[in-house]
C-alpha cells in the first residue's frame, strides 16, 4: 500500500465532495449541463468586486520593480496586517493592533497554524456537528481529537449542556463556525455568553485556558438585518479566523488571518507561536500577491443580495416540494431534513437520479440531512424543483 493507513482512511471520510464533483462531471457528459442541478460544492460564483480586477492592474504597473514580490515577515505585509487590524477591529468591537493579526494561507492554513502551537498529543477539539469535515483532519495533522458535540436538531442551536459534559482535562479548544457551513445558522450572543462561562468554569477547573476559535469566513454573509456576534468582548480566551474566499470571491488565492483577542494573557505569545509554525508547516507566508490585492480590496465585496435571491428561491422550492428545513441565517447552504428520517447516503442518490447534487449530512457529522449549495444561479435552482418534488415523493411513499 503506497499510503499511509491514515491519509487512506482520509480518502475514504472525504469522498463525498469529490465523488459528488466527478459524478456532476459524468452526469453533464450525459445529460447535458443545462439539466443538471449541481448543488453539491460551496464554490463562490460571484464575480470579484472591481476593487479586485483595479488591483490587479496597479501590482502589474510595479511588478517591474525590485523585490516586488519579495520576501516578507512571515506574519505577512505589515500594512496588510495593519489594514486588517482596522477591518477586525470594527468587527469585534475593540481595539486590534496588527501585532494582534497574522496573515495566512486562507482560513485552512491558519487553523492548522493555531492547533500546531496550541495541541499537545491527545488533546480535544470541541466542535458542534455538523461541522466541516475537514476540521477533523486538521486536528489529527497535529496530534490532536476532533470531538463532536451534535447542535439540536432541525434548529442546529448549541446544545450547550451537552457541551458542557462533553469537556474533560484534555480539552484543549472549542471550534465554531458562525455562519454555519453546512447549516447557514448564526450563533447568538446569548449562545457565545453561555459557552464562554462554561469554557470559563472548566478551564478553572483543569487549570489550562480553553481556547474559542471562530472561523468566520461567512460573516459577510448574513440575512435578514441579521448580525454576526463578536466573541472578542465574551471571551478573553478566544481567537478568530477567516479568509477572502467568500466576499471578495478570491477562494483559489489563498488569503486569511489568524487574529488573537488583545485580552488574552500570552496574546504575544500565541502570535509568536502561530507565527513560527506557519513557517514551519511550510506555508511561511501567504501569497505575496494576494495580499497585496486584500490591502487594496478592503472594504468591498460581492453583491450579498445575489445570494440571498437565491436563497428565497431555494426555500420556495424545497418548501413547496415538502422537505423539512431552518432557514439560512447566513452563508449560502440550505441542510433539509431526510424525508420520513430515511438514509441521508440513500436520498442523496435518490436526488442522482434526477440529476440533482447534494451532499448527505453523515459527510459533515450529522446523519439524516442533506445539503444544498445555493451559489448557483436562480435558474438551476427553479429547474430542479420537479425532481426535488419527485424524489421527496418517492421517499414518503
């Protein structure tokens, strides 16, 4: 066997995506791309704002000169960092420093950052499921647990007791993604409040601060006046992380940061360490020019409203074919219920063979459901509302 037994078992956790991804392929091949509903990958396809396209002509006027895109500080451009201190800052609601804010390769690079300097072996990654899966992955690249704590269902709220319980001396971080993929659910403050007196309760109790760490690439992404809550001014303990691959339509850039809350004891030293192991995991910075264009982007981003255009229509679809489902607060996922409590595998390959894409909930810790990305155009979604309607049919009969 040419791989490890780890990264085999990785292929085999994470082939829903891709499976999903090739079958789409074979399906258009077939059938045609108009007649296929692929909501199966969460690709922005948006374009960037004009901030980006303007960017991209200013760095090609210098990139006659010396050291254009040279080496850096590994934290990345202090004006990048600078800039995004300003942005994190209005966000949280308190004062960030750039000494406070490392730039990564996306928000993937900088998680694997943190847990590299914060995870002993054996240490636990809180996370409510459903959760990304690749979450899991980045905790085991670093010798550490991904645990899973299940949100309530249908409504995918904390289910914060089970939180609670679920936390033993070897928790090390709590993991959590407001807007939620693949849910669209926005944590509340009163939600954040209460976890952190848990975190606060328990970290006394195994005499090591437990870290919260938000990773927020969605935040832009909000519906219906809804707002993002900050969890810089709930916890001291607590660290944010996101990228540009959603507002400014930049995913195969590879720009993020990791910023630490200005109140934590050691802020400087956790910097330091995310510092060093983004350079030893052989990110060292992020790209030179990404970042350059992120200075000059900041500030705008793609036209939320598509999204939730969209949104209305595939509620309008799914409600009208009879499924079960929370309504997205944000991001661009809708995580319906399986019809009668069936197999999520099984539905999932129901929905293929009416040429519809989704991905099961089992793909993201959360058996039963499904999810749909709505980062299509409007027109995919209203087409494939018969054979939702069918295939939720078939599975009542």
């Amino acid at each position: 066997m040419i791989l490890c037994s780890q990264v085999e078992n990785y292929l085999s956790k994470s082939s829903w995506i891709r499976r999903m991804f090739e079958t789409g392929i074979e399906l258009k091949k077939k059938y045609g791309a108009g007649n296929v509903y692929d909501f199966s990958l969460g690709n922005p396809d948006l374009a960037p704002p004009a901030a980006v396209a303007e960017g991209l002509r200013e760095l090609a006027d210098d990139a006659g000169k010396p050291f254009a895109f040279g080496y850096m500080p590994n934290a990345g451009y202090p004006q990048v960092r600078q800039r995004l201190a300003e942005v994190i800052a209005a966000e949280q609601g308190v004062p960030v420093t750039a000494d406070e804010v490392i730039v990564t390769c996306g928000a993937a690079g900088g998680i694997n950052a943190l847990f590299r300097a914060v995870l002993e072996p054996g240490d636990e990654v809180l996370c409510p499921a459903p959760y990304f899966v690749e979450y899991g992955f980045y905790a085991e690249n670093h010798r550490g647990v991904l645990k899973a704590v299940p949100s309530k269902p249908l409504t995918f709220e904390l289910d914060l007791k089970a939180m609670a319980a679920a936390i033993t001396e070897r928790t090390r971080c709590v993991l959590i993604n407001s807007p939620n993929n693949p849910t669209g659910r926005i944590y509340t403050l009163e939600e954040l409040s209460k976890l952190a007196d848990i975190l606060r309760q328990a970290s006394a109790r195994t005499g090591r601060p437990i870290l919260l760490i938000s990773d927020e690439p969605y935040r832009f992404l909000a519906y219906d006046g809804t707002t993002v809550p900050a969890i810089f001014p709930v916890y001291e303990h607590s660290v944010v992380v996101s990228s540009f691959s959603k507002n400014l339509a930049l995913a195969g850039e590879r720009v993020g940061y990791v910023a630490v809350n200005p109140a934590m004891p050691e802020a400087g030293r956790l910097v330091a360490g995310v510092v060093l192991t983004n350079r030893i995991l052989g990110f060292v910075n992020a790209p030179a020019v990404g970042q350059k264009l992120l200075a000059r982007a900041l500030g705008h981003e793609v036209d939320a409203s598509i999204y939730a255009s969209r949104r209305d229509a595939m509620a309008e679809v799914l409600r009208e074919a009879g499924f079960a489902f929370s309504m997205p607060q944000g991001a661009f996922y809708f995580f319906p219920r399986i019809p009668k409590g069936g197999d999520d595998a099984a539905f999932v390959n129901e929905l293929m063979q009416e040429q519809i894409l989704a991905v099961p909930g089992s793909g993201f810790g959360y058996p039963g459901y499904f999810r749909l990305a709505f980062c299509v155009d409007e027109a995919t979604i209203r087409g494939a509302a018969p054979g939702f309607a069918r295939a939720f049919a078939k599975a009542m009969a």
